[in-house]
C-alpha cells in the first residue's frame, strides 16, 4: 500500500506541475520523447518512470527530481534552472584551470546580453525621438 501511495503522490506533484505550464499531456510527452498514455500512467500513479525519465520530466517542468519523487521544496536549489543547476554541479568537478575557461565563457557571454540589451534600447530611443 505504501507502494501505492508513493506513486499518486509523485502522479500528483507531476499532474500539478503540468498544468502550472498550462500543457495537455500529449504536449508534455511530446517534450520528453513518449506516448501520452505513458505520461496518463504516471500521473495517475500507475506506474513510476525509470531514472532517465525522471530526469526528462525534471528538466521540461523545471524542476528537480528530488521535489518530483518526494515533494521536498525546489528553493533549496539555488537556480531556477534545473539543467543548468547540473551543469554548474558537474563544473565543479573540473580542474581549476578548466573551470577558469568555462567562467571567461559565460562572463563573454554575459558581456555580450549586455551590449545587445543595451544596443536595443539605444535603437528603441532613437526610434521615439
């Protein structure tokens, strides 16, 4: 029984998060590669997806894994990006040197949403003087 209840509960947060997105299930399957009826069995707490599913479901209702199977808060993830909350975990591992290039990569690019953020606005100025 315990069994049983664990899966609607996981059925539940994933239906719940679902709707947040304003998505059918056969759009929420469409962005995770299965068959809507696939997706019907876990919301309703037939069956739980294997491992790489839960990350795919993660990743699309950006979320974490964690909150999908336990329903323990995503605040304590420090970005709202799940994807990207993995990736910076996995550059942590990196050699000091390697982690050095991938912060000169996203400064450049930081640099770079600035100076077209900031292009936008000047041509958007030009064009209501």
């Amino acid at each position: 029984m315990q069994n049983e209840d664990f899966r609607k509960a996981f059925g539940a947060r994933l239906k719940v998060l679902r709707k947040q997105k304003r998505w059918s299930q056969k759009e929420l399957a469409a962005k995770v590669a299965i068959r809507f009826q696939q997706l019907n069995k876990y919301e309703s707490g037939l069956n739980l997806p294997p491992a790489e599913m839960l990350i795919k479901l993660a990743d699309a209702l950006g979320t974490t894994v964690d909150y999908l199977l336990t329903g323990n808060p995503v605040e304590e993830m420090p970005l709202g990006n799940a994807r990207l909350f993995r990736r910076f975990q996995a550059v942590e591992g990196f050699d000091p040197e390697d982690q050095e290039a991938v912060i000169r990569l996203i400064d450049g690019m930081i640099a770079k949403h600035k100076m077209q953020t900031t292009l936008t606005s000047l041509d958007d100025q030009a064009v209501n003087a």
